[in-house]
C-alpha cells in the first residue's frame, strides 16, 4: 500500500512503474480475499447449510419410516402423500439455493477483478459438476440399472460417491475462500465415505446422514456464530 | 510499457480508500447490507482506536454512514457504505486492474 502521505510528484520512472504494478496485484489480491471471505460467511453460511442439513436429516427420517424396501426391509406401501412431500422439500432447498446464489451476484462487486470472477468460476464449475456428480448417482445412475436389469450392486456404493464428492467440493471451496472450517467438514464427509464402505446396506442412509446431514448443520452452526458477531455489538 | 503509456500513474489513485484497512472495510462493505464496529474489528484484527480512525476518515469523506443506536441498553455503531463510496471503490477496482493489463505484452 502507499505510505498515507506520499504526494504525487512527477512521471514514475520505469522501476518504479514495475513496483507500482506488483503492489496492484497484491492490492488486488487483498480485496478478493476480503470480498469473497465475507460473501461466503455472512450469504451462503447462515442458511445453506443449515437447510441443506435439515433436508438430508429429514429425507433419512422419511426414507427409514416410510420406504424401508429402499434399505433392504420389507415395508407397506407408503401413502402417495409422501413422494409429493420429498420432492417438495428437494425442491425447496434446491430453489432457495439458486435464489440465494442470485442474490450474491448480485451483490458482487461488478468490476471486481479478474481474479475474484476467475475463482467464481472455478467454484461455479466445481458445484456443477457436484451437482451432476449427485444426480447421477443418487437419480439416474438407478434409473439406468433398473431399466438394464442390473442386480447385485451395493447402494452403499452411491452415497460413498456422493459423500466423496461433497467432500471434494467442499474441500476446494475452502481452498478458494480460506474457509478453515469448510475443510473440516470435508473431512468429516471423507470419513463418512469410507465408514461406507463397510456399512451394512439398512445403515447406510443413517451413517450418510449421521455424517453429511451433521456435518452441513454443523458448518452453519458455526458459521452463525461468527456472523453473529456482527449483532453483539 | 509504463503506467503513463497505459494511460495511469498509481499515485493517481484514491488516497482515502488506498490503505490496508481502509480497503478492508471498503470490500467488507461493498458486499454486506451493514456491518458492526465489533464485526470490522474481529474480521480485520484491529484495535478499537486504529479501526475508528480509518472508519472516521471514510466517513469524512463520504464514503460510509454510521448509525448509532441502543439494543437493550447497549451501544450499537452500524457502518454502511454510501453510492458515493461504492461509486469510488469500483473506479478504485478500475483502477488497479488497468495498471495490472499494463505489465502484459
């Protein structure tokens, strides 16, 4: 940064030139670190993961009271109401989810650097491609065996892909916003994938959600906390 | 080429916002709707006096609002930033990313 009472005399001389244009970038850099430390904490925290760990948890509850065959137990048929009502709640947080992602664009700053779009972008290909990875394993990925007739696979398999990929996700997440609590979670979501491996097929929803669900509730936990502090004063 | 080639001299810059702290509160504010003097001080490690000098120097210059209130009987000191000031930090943001385009081939 320039020293406060530097006065402008005279045109730079090509040194001083070079020196000005490192310190821009580090300038620079400062701003896309404060910026983007700040619209991850006080945005996306708070309710993210909250909603997002209420909704694991609350799929595990209606899955084991209601669709037991889905765990390998025999079970009646549940009431119709209740596809509705886990499409709904998948639904909601995928919505609110994109309505709050909006609303930090729209936020940002828009001549931010081309260092704060180029990590923006990083995190938008690296949550699609979760995305995608999560459809896949936990929608189509079934579908595709059902319609080929393929038996024998261990569904736990596909929650220790989702676990997996969550967990990397949320890893490189972390790198990019310097979020130290991010990286925890993802190591509680790698941890929970391997404990996958070796759970049986009726315990693998809880152990996911045990883990998963938890480990998001937690992360916005904490992170209400710090931005709470913002209210104390 | 040099800055004067690339059309800016970086002592042309902003002086009130071209400081450490300052530019933190500055890219703090830009992104949130307020933020409270505790919050500043605890996300940008600052004392209490240097902290209140910076906050007190963007708000001389028109670039922060302060509103004080009290929530059950304590003080709460709210900074917002003003369209003057986010007006300043994106010419700011310009700025430095021109002098950056400046040191490409």
């Amino acid at each position: 940064m320039k020293p406060e009472n530097q006065e402008s005399a005279g045109s730079p001389s090509q040194e001083e030139s070079i020196i000005d244009q490192q310190q821009a970038a580090q300038d620079l850099h400062y701003i896309r670190q404060v910026i983007e430390q700040t619209r991850w904490m006080t945005m996306l925290s708070k309710s993210i993961f909250f909603i997002w760990g209420i909704v694991i948890w609350l799929l595990v509850f209606l899955t084991y009271a209601f669709h037991l065959e889905l765990v390998g137990l025999s079970s009646p048929t549940p009431p119709a109401y209740i596809n509705w009502l886990e499409w709904a709640i998948l639904t909601f947080a995928f919505v609110y989810t994109v309505v709050h992602l909006m609303r930090i664009r729209r936020h940002r700053v828009q001549d931010g650097g081309q260092a704060i779009r180029a990590d923006n972008r990083i995190l938008g290909f690296v949550w699609i491609g979760f995305t995608v990875n999560a459809l896949l394993l936990t929608y189509f990925g079934p579908l595709i065996l059902g319609f080929l007739n393929v038996t024998g696979i261990h569904s736990g398999m596909r929650f220790v892909g989702l676990s997996a990929s969550l967990a990397y996700a949320l890893f490189v997440t972390s790198g990019l916003n310097e979020l130290r609590v991010l990286k925890w979670v993802a190591m509680v979501c790698w941890l929970g994938a391997a404990l996958l491996l070796f759970t049986p097929e009726e315990w693998v929803l809880f152990i996911f959600g045990l883990f998963v669900g938890t480990g998001f509730l937690v992360t916005g936990m904490v992170l209400h906390h710090q931005s709470k502090v913002s209210h104390d004063g | 080429m040099t800055d004067n080639e690339a059309g800016f001299d970086y002592r042309e810059l902003d002086d009130v916002i071209h400081s450490q702290p300052r530019l933190g509160i500055m890219s703090i504010l830009v992104v949130i709707k307020e933020a409270q003097f505790v919050y500043l001080k605890e996300r940008l490690g600052m004392t209490d006096g240097n902290l209140g000098t910076h906050l007190r120097k963007l708000e001389d210059s028109g670039y922060i609002s302060v509103e004080k209130s009290f929530v059950e009987r304590k003080p709460r000191t709210c900074y917002t930033i003003t369209k003057k000031g986010r007006r300043a930090f994106e010419i700011y943001l310009k700025q430095l990313g021109k002098l950056i385009e400046g040191t490409e081939p």
